[in-house]
C-alpha cells in the first residue's frame, strides 16, 4: 500500500447508485449551447457566426492566449446564435448555440495519427492542444500547457484514478469499460515524458477496476504501475495523490511539477488517446447524474453542451422535492439555480438532492473542537481562517494562515459538527486577495501610465 497524507475524511461513498451502471450513450439533444470558456485561461474567440454550417469535430473557438485551448462542435448543424447563455459558473458566457441536424458528418479536421508510435513530445503536444483536451477531472487546466511546463521537470508521472468524492463513478466505468484507451493514453505520456514508468493511483474501493487495468498492462506489456491507495478524501488532490503515490512533497505555493510529478486525470488520458488514435477532439463527456433526487441513477455520456436538463429526463426526471442541484461533487462541486446550464469538459457529475437532506444552520456558532485542523490535508487551521475572513482581515488570512494553499477541497466543512461554512468562506477570501492583487497591478500601471505622460 501506497504512502498516507496527513488528514483526510472518510465519507459515506454513497456510488452503490452508480457503480454498477454501465456508460449509457445520451441520444444527442436538438440543440447544443457550447461556452466559450470551458477552461482554466483566456476564453475562445468564435470562429462561427449565426447560419453557418457546422460539422462535427469542426473548430469553433479560437484559443485567446497560450493558456487556453480550442473548442469543437459537438454535433453537425447550423449555428443559430452566438450569444451569452447561462454558465454553470454563475452570471453568463459567449456560447455559440447549434442546431443538430442530426448527421453526425464530421469534419474533414478529424484525421486519426498513421504511426502513433513514433509521434515525438512536440508532436504529441500539438495534438493535444488541437484537441482543445484540458483536465477533466473539473481542474479543467488546458492540458498542453501542463506537459509543456513540466518538460524536462517531471519524471514522475501519474495518473489520477482515485476518483474520491463520493456519488461520482465515471472514472470507475471507464476503467472497467475502456481499459485500452486508458493504458494506451498513459503509454502516449511514458513516450512524451521519457519515463520508464507511469504510476495510476486508484483508491482500494475500485479493485476490479484495479484487476481489469493489470490484465490489460499485461497483455500490452505497457510500463504502467497501478497503485492501490487509501479510501479516503481528498485522496484525488494533486498535491496529496502526488504524495501517497510517489512519497514526495509538494512545497507551499508550489505545483507538483516543482517535486518532479506530473499529473493526469483517467480522462484527461483518454482523450489524450482518442485525439491521437481517433483525430477526435474534445466533443463529449461522461457524466454521473445521481442523488436523492434523482429518479433513476445513471452514467451517461453526452456530447458538451447538452443541457443538464436532459441528462436528468434520461434518468427519469428529479423527484418534485428536489430542493437542491449541484454540478460537481458534493464535497468541491458548485450548486446551480438551473438546469438550464450546458455540460462542459470538467463536467464529471451533476447532483439533485431531495428531501431532509438540508443540513443547514442559520446561525452557527464555533464550539472550538478543533475537528477541521485534524482534517485539513494541507495542515491549515480552517477556525482561525474563518475568524479572521469574519472581521473582514483577508491579509492575515493570507499572510498569517497562509489561506492562499487552501485547496477548497471542503474537508473542513464536512467535519465541523457546529456546521460553519468554512470552504465557502475560503473560497471567497481568496477570490477577495486575488481582487486586491489585481487592483493592486492595475493602479501600478496606471501610476506608470501617468508618469509616463507627465515625462513627455
Ligand atoms: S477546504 Fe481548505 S482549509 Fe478546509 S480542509 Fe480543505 S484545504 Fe483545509
Ligand atoms: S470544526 Fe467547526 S466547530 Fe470545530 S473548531 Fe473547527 S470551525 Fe469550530
């Protein structure tokens, strides 16, 4: 057994509703509303307007900067607006919307690499980048970006199947379904990074799939290493994963790039291996739909841009005291007011909940137990962060607590009894110090500007 980190929580796991659930094609939906922002960086300047055609696979977001990454038709049709739509993130987003025309014609830009084998580390990269691949796991980090920024740093790479919030199996399904496209991905980034290994961490509760991945190295002869990890949460953390899987750490303020390791989610690496062995670019998603409040549990793969309304028809509807919707899982993942939003590429799971379920308190009250600094994995002090998010002082929340390496993983909230909403909090203080350091650097600038003119 792999190496422990510090902290953690065990949840009920709660997949026994999904686990078993093989991945269901979702029947294109007529029409699909595709962001322009489905990634971590510059959102993408359309390339299509209102009546042109589209083909399926085709390139209709041009990346706006190098963190970034291209954006594909999910289905052949005509646009019928490029328009703000709804986001899953809150307010609205660019989105071009497209009437399905039902074909499937793909576009002439789909082309599958003749000798995969001998694809080089840039070759590799381009591809990945062209695909417009980015982390699917919800980090949705422009994929490329990653291994170009880890060339030549990482010779630790792991893939990250822990998959350890609970409700969400697609990552269990496909390694159980499509145990080729994952080892043949991984095999793609052992070439690319020139390691002799690349190690899969998975957590104990997935040991079938652990079993059919093992069959599967064997039989390939591929230079993969499963790794069976604790069950426990945050497990699946970059910083933690790269900690149990391969024994280093992750200095404060650093990424796991900086102790050498490089990490990939399960389907981050299998698009890696349909961009390369199938020319398909990002185009769809698997998706969790499960919950109290959702009728029939299931794991359905749709194309991006699907509202999230039909994936909750196709598993027979939401139950009519469904009080809450949450994209995500429900440790990280972020409640929704509609469900009118679109799948996107960090779309993993989407949540109902109904019932007594609510375990809300209007006035919370800290009774100092000390719970949440037992728990947190990165050895933060979550009471003290909050008090002083509280008072309004975000700089000793930065500068003292050192709140910037919270990773909002939510550990804290799920452990404290007096039911504080500790993660919420942090994540607004963080945003509060990355207002102020971008108001800081605008007044700069403009102090220079100003100079500037009065010297000429
Ligand atoms: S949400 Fe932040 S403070 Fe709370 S346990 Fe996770 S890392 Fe620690
Ligand atoms: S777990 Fe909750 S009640 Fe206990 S010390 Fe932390 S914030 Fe206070």
């Amino acid at each position: 057994m792999a190496q422990a980190f510090f902290g953690g929580v065990h949840p009920n796991d709660r997949k026994a509703a999904t686990r078993a659930k093989a991945i269901e094609p979702l029947p294109a939906p007529a029409e699909v509303v595709i962001p322009m922002s489905m990634h971590i960086g510059a959102p993408c300047k359309p390339l299509v307007a209102k009546g042109d055609q589209v083909k399926l696979g085709q390139r209709i977001g041009e990346p706006g900067g190098f963190v970034s990454a291209p954006i594909h038709a999910s289905v052949s049709g005509t646009v019928t607006a490029v328009e703000p739509r709804p986001s899953s993130m809150g307010g609205t987003v660019l989105s071009v919307v497209i009437a399905n025309d039902f074909q499937n014609t793909l576009s002439d830009e789909i082309r599958p690499v003749a000798d995969p084998d001998s694809l080089t580390a840039e070759e590799l990269t381009e591809i990945v980048k062209n695909a417009g691949i980015v982390g699917q796991g919800g980090a949705t980090f422009p994929t490329h970006v990653k291994i170009s920024s880890a060339m030549g740093k990482a010779d630790y790479i792991i893939i990250n199947a822990a998959e350890c919030e609970p409700y969400i199996t697609g990552d269990h399904r496909t390694m159980l379904e499509r145990p080729e496209q994952v080892i043949k991905g991984a095999m793609l980034l052992a070439k690319c990074f020139g390691v002799d290994k690349v190690y899969l961490g998975i957590e104990a509760n997935k040991q079938d799939a652990a079993d059919v991945l093992n069959a599967q190295i064997a039989a390939l002869n591929a230079p993969v290493v499963v790794e069976v990890l604790h069950t426990r949460y945050p497990q699946g953390a970059e910083k933690q994963l790269c900690q149990a899987v391969s024994g280093r750490q992750v200095p404060s303020g650093k990424l796991p790039a900086d102790a050498g390791c490089c990490i990939f989610n399960l389907n981050t690496t299998c698009a890696i291996y349909r961009a390369v062995y199938e020319g398909m670019p990002v185009v769809s998603k698997i998706v969790t739909v499960s919950g109290s409040g959702v009728i029939e549990p299931k794991n359905l793969e749709c194309p991006i841009g699907t509202p999230v309304a039909n994936l909750f028809d196709a598993c027979g509807g939401l139950r009519e005291d469904t009080y809450k919707l949450i994209m995500g899982g429900p440790m990280m993942g972020l409640a929704q007011y509609t469900a009118d939003v679109p799948v996107g590429k960090g779309t993993g799971c989407m949540l109902a909940f109904a019932g007594d379920e609510e375990r809300y308190e209007p006035e919370p009250q800290c009774i100092r137990c000390g719970k949440c600094v037992g728990v947190c994995p990165i050895r933060l002090e979550p009471v003290f962060m909050y008090k002083y998010l509280a008072k309004g002082d975000w700089e000793n929340f930065r500068d003292r607590l050192h709140g910037m390496d919270c990773i909002e993983c939510g550990a804290c909230t799920y452990i404290c009894p007096a039911r504080l909403p500790l993660t919420h909090a942090f994540r607004m203080g963080k945003q509060q110090v990355n207002n102020a350091r971008m108001a800081a650097i605008a007044l700069a600038e403009a102090e220079k500007a100003q100079e500037a003119k009065k010297e000429a």
